[in-house]
C-alpha cells in the first residue's frame, strides 16, 4: 500500500502528526449533548442486553490488545461492568468457558489478524455475541462480528501502530461511555466524560509540539543496553504500549511493569545503563508513583517521566495537559511514540518496515 507521505521522511512520523485529525474523526457526529452521551450507529446493542450483561471480554493482538486493557479499564469505570482484556491468541487456544451474560469484543485495526478472527468464530460458534472495534470497514473482522464500533482512524500503512492505538482507545471511550449511560453514569459525569472526548485533539497539537525536546532525550535512550516501562492501572497499558513501540521499532530490549510489581523482582534489573520510563498522571496513585521513583533513583536508574508536572526525582519529564482522569491513557502514550521513533531514527532502523514484522499477521 502505499499513499502520500505528506514530506514527512516515514509513515510512522505522518501517522503520529495526524492524530489530531483522527480523534477529532472517531468523535464526528457520535457526541449527543442533549443526553450527556453518544451515538453508535453500528452498535446493535440493545439497551436492555447492554443492562443485564454481567461480563465484558476484550480480544486482540499486539497493540490492538493494550487497547483493549485500555477499554476494559474505561468500561469498568464509567458503566461499572467487570471488564477484562486477554490476547486472542491465547484466548482461542484454551477452551475458555463462554457465558451467555458476557459481551465479547475483538480489537483490530486490520481487521484481518488470523488469532483473533478465529477467536471471534470460536465464539460465534459457541452462540456468544461478539462486537468488533475495528478500523478498517468491511474487513473480516468488521464482517463476522455482530456490530461495533468503526475506528477510523484512516489508513496506517507502518507497521508499527500509533494512530490506531490512539483512536481504538478514543473508542473505547465512547463505548464505555454509551453503556455507562444505559446504566448508572451520571448526567454531570456524562458531560464531563464529553467535555475531556472533545479536548483531546487541542491537547494531541501540544503534545506534538514537544517533539523537538522528545528527539533530544531519545539520543540519550538510544545507548541503552535495556529499557522499563512502569506504570499503575491506568498508566500499565500505556507502559505495555510504549514499551512494545520502542521494541518493535528501535530493536531495544524493553519490558513493561506495574510500577507496583517492580519490588517484587524487576528491580533487581535497574542501573545506570537501563533507564525507566515512568507513567506519572496526577491521580490518586501520584504519591505511590513517586515513591516508586524513589526506589529507582536509589539504584541510581535514569527516569523518564511522563506526567502532569515536573517529577522531582525523573532525570526529565515530559509534561502532558490536564484532562479527565479516565482519559489519561490516550494522552499519555503519544510522547512515547516519537520517543521510540527518534530512537530508531538515532539507530538508523528501517522504521516503516522492522525486521521480522509483517503489518497484519493472517497465518497462525
Ligand atoms: C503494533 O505496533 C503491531 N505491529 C502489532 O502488535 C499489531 O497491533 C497486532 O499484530 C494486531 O494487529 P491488528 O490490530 O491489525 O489486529
């Protein structure tokens, strides 16, 4: 495939510019202020199912799963439904039990990936209702599953995802937000869920805006031997996320951990040559993310912090706007993105097209 690349040098700096543009299009003409909530055309989700359900089941690969931990987060928030997100490839595999109360969804941007297309047949097989979050319309996945919700985030042609990422969990903010409606979200919070939906592409420019000093700290980065990301519940997807982009694309070892579980083992792993990237919001887990901070400054660890403010204790911090809490994750991700691409850049990597990956896996 290959479409205009707009003078930017890959597809993968083109896709992570456009962002602004493709939220603002995955919120286009689904916003209903007169409810406080949103429209999904495709849903096919009756109110009364989408009361009783007792379960939600996110399915994908890749980075279409972290998305997906991203959306069962925001669906427990805002519609209060126990929500859980697993690979399909491993899902498909081991005989899960399928309940009648629990909606399936199965993530994907191609809408091709083999894992979780057979996860999605599995399921239909089994009688369950099974809804997609996919980008491409018409594409297998879009075609087998009962309904959903279109991503549009436009064609993204590296192979790495970024702006795919960005809108699949923007859906999934609507979603959560339509079923929290159905069910006991408040009019005030409904609004407030909206009032941040409909900021995010002003805050996307800002955090574009600090590319240049991203290109500066990813110099640094590209030395390293080894890199972690940690993050606490809303903030691990996104440390999943950025580390498996900076994998994917530069070829540095990463791994990502709950900031919670770095004393339980991965500490060990810190020192000067393998830094820390850290997902910091201001939420109510700030202090616990600081002291977390602490502990790998002590073992002297270079930090990178991504947060709301100047982190005392991270070497750097990139700052991201304000918005609602439950929004954090979609912001939070996107400086990492031109973190891990700056570092190949520095490596000299084949960024549009790493070695060993293909754009969408249909073979098993
Ligand atoms: C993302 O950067 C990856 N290349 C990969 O993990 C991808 O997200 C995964 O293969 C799933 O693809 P899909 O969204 O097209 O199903």
């Amino acid at each position: 495939e290959s479409y205009d690349m707009g003078g930017h040098d890959t597809y993968m700096h083109k896709e992570i510019a456009e962002q602004a543009d493709a939220v603002d299009r995955v919120l286009r003409g689904r916003i209903d202020d007169r409810f406080a909530t949103v429209r999904l055309g495709g849903l096919n989700l009756d109110p009364r199912e989408a009361r009783t359900m007792r379960r939600v089941k996110i399915l994908g690969c890749g980075s279409a799963y972290h998305a997906g931990q991203i959306g069962a987060q925001l669906i427990e928030e805002l519609a209060r439904i126990p929500a859980d997100a697993e690979p399909a490839s491993e899902f498909r595999y081991r005989n899960a039990v399928v309940e009648p109360d629990t909606l399936y969804i199965a993530v994907s941007q191609s809408g091709e990936t083999y894992d979780t297309l057979a996860a999605v047949q599995e399921l239909k097989r089994k009688g369950a209702r099974v809804l997609g979050v996919v980008n491409v319309v018409g594409s297998a996945i879009a075609r087998e599953t009962d309904g959903g919700v279109y991503v549009h985030a436009g064609p993204e042609v590296c192979v790495v995802s970024t702006k795919c990422f960005t809108n699949t969990a923007v859906a999934f903010a609507l979603l959560a937000l339509h079923l929290g409606r159905i069910r006991d979200l408040s009019v005030a919070d409904g609004k407030r869920i909206i009032d941040g939906l409909r900021k995010l592409p002003g805050q996307i420019e800002e955090i574009l805006a600090d590319e240049p000093r991203i290109a500066k700290i990813a110099e640094e980065f590209a030395n390293a031997k080894s890199m972690m990301f940690v993050g606490r519940v809303r903030g691990f997807p996104v440390a999943k996320e950025a580390s498996l982009k900076l994998k994917e694309v530069s070829y540095i070892h990463a791994e990502a951990y709950p900031a919670s579980e770095l004393k339980h083992g991965p500490l060990a792993l810190i020192e000067p040559a393998v830094p820390t990237v850290a997902i910091v919001p201001d939420d109510d887990l700030l202090e616990k993310n600081r002291a977390t901070l602490e502990e790998i400054k002590a073992r002297s660890g270079r930090i990178l912090a991504v947060a709301h403010q100047e982190q005392e204790k991270a070497d750097d911090t990139i700052v991201v706007p304000r918005n609602e809490v439950e929004l954090d994750p979609v912001l939070m991700g996107i400086p990492l993105q031109l973190l891990a691409y700056h570092t190949a850049l520095v490596l000299g990597r084949d960024i549009d097209k790493p070695r060993n990956l293909a754009k969408s896996v249909t073979v098993e």
